[in-house]
C-alpha cells in the first residue's frame, strides 16, 4: 500500500463555452460536472486520496483559470514541441499510426486546455487523470434519439509512455460499469475497452509521463432512456460516481469494494 496520497484529477469534459453534446436541452457539459463532481466527493472521503477537479458550477477553478492564462506560450510550446516529435516518430517507423475513433475536432482554445491539463498533470505528479463525458453520434436534431448506447472505457495505445499504468486504471473502471451497465454497441467500441491514438485527453503526442495513467469514460449516450428523466439520471449519477470510485481504488488497493445497496 502507497505511503503517500494518491493524486487524483477529475476532468468534467467541456465548459460552458463548448459544451459538447446535447439532448432536447440537457447539455454535456453540465451532465459531466454533475457525474464528476460526485466522483470527487466520494473519493475525497477516503483520506488515501488527494483530489484535484479542473472545473465546478463557477468555471474553471482559479488554480487551471491562472494556469491556463499565465502558461499559455509554455503550454503551445509543450504542444507543438510534442506533436513534432510525435511526427519524427512516425516518420522513422518508430511509431505506428492505428485506426482511431471518430471525435470532433477541438478548437484552438479547447487544445490548450486539454494539452494545458497534461502538462500540469505532469508537473504536479498527478496518479491518475479521469476524463468524465457522456457520447453522442450525429443526428438530424437535438432531439432525435440514436440507434447506440452503452458505456466506453478509452485509454492510450500501447506504444505510448503511460499505457502500462492506464490500461490497469481503465480496466478496473470497466469491470466495475460492467457490472451494472452495457459496454457501447457503436462498432469501433465494441468491447467497451478502447485503445486510442489521437485523444489528447490520454495522452496524445506523449504528452502524459508515464507515471500518469489517463482514462476517458463515455458513461453512456446522452440520448439514453436512463437519462431522460432527473430520477433515472440522478440515479444514474449516484451509480456511476460509486462504480467510478470503485475502480479508481481497486486499481491502487485491494479489497476496497464498495456496494451499490
């Protein structure tokens, strides 16, 4: 058992600017904050633990608005610095290029928060970084309801630095989802355990040491029936925070099950 507390990051995916996917006239990015928010408050509970959030109902916290602001040049200098790199990697036959994943592109303001995230996580020797979103996939409007469903589990590639220590990480989140949900039935995901190249979440371009293990969960597509109304989806949260927890702690400790009754 570590001596010392383990650091935690949770990201709630978007802001309010870019708030990512919508249904009717729930939007990702609140849905994200209200999940991850609960998987801080339960992990704080447990004094093995040290945790950190990038956002909450005011924006971003002070400590990532100021990092965010102040790093700015060093942040686009870790990004393309990383990118290069990456690039001559690619370039050499050192590193292989997979298959990805569809996502949206982010604009330029979202990359440096995501790239600034890595490098502070790098900085502050962050244990593991969990990225709390909620899918989608393109439909005719915002109140269609789509054809999939179901959970995923991303995680960095295996040529990348912190594979070793994230795969144990998003693993253990999945068997504990498992348990109660449906991994993702979107052919690219099925399985529910996703290796991924171009997430800078993860780890994209090797920007996360390898002591940082770095996990994104898809809990689901936010068109589902579970999350339609505010009993099955406060529901939903309170399940989904305590299997998350669960999984973050069997990943560091042994026998730390946690039951949902």
């Amino acid at each position: 058992m570590p001596n010392k507390q383990i650091k935690i990051l949770i990201v709630p995916g978007h802001d309010n600017k870019v708030w990512g996917s919508q249904y009717g006239n729930m939007k990702e990015a609140n849905m994200n904050l209200v999940l991850a928010t609960q998987i801080k408050d339960l992990l704080q509970k447990d004094k093995r633990f040290k945790v950190f959030i990038t956002r909450d109902n005011n924006g971003y916290t002070k400590e990532f608005a100021d990092y965010f602001s102040s790093k700015e040049l060093d942040i686009k200098n870790f990004k393309e610095n990383a990118k290069i790199e990456m690039q001559n990697k690619v370039d050499n036959g050192s590193f292989l290029e997979k298959e990805n994943v569809l996502h949206n592109p982010v604009n330029e303001n979202t990359s440096i928060v995501l790239y600034g995230i890595n490098k502070w996580a790098n900085e502050n020797k962050i244990d593991a970084v969990i990225h709390v979103h909620f899918n989608d996939y393109p439909r005719k409007t915002k109140w269609t309801i789509g054809k999939y469903k179901g959970f995923a589990v991303y995680m960095p590639d295996k040529q990348f630095l912190n594979n070793r220590k994230s795969m144990k990480l998003a693993s253990n989140i999945y068997l504990e989802l498992f348990e109660k949900y449906t991994p993702s039935n979107y052919q690219k995901e099925l399985g529910g355990l996703v290796p991924e190249q171009k997430l800078i979440a993860i780890g994209a371009n090797n920007t996360l040491k390898s002591s940082v293990g770095s996990v994104l969960v898809e809990y689901g597509y936010i068109y589902e029936k579970k999350f339609r109304t505010k009993s099955s989806l406060n529901k939903s949260y309170s399940e989904m925070a305590l299997l998350t927890v669960n999984g973050i702690k069997n990943s560091f400790f042994s026998n730390t099950k946690t039951s949902l009754r």
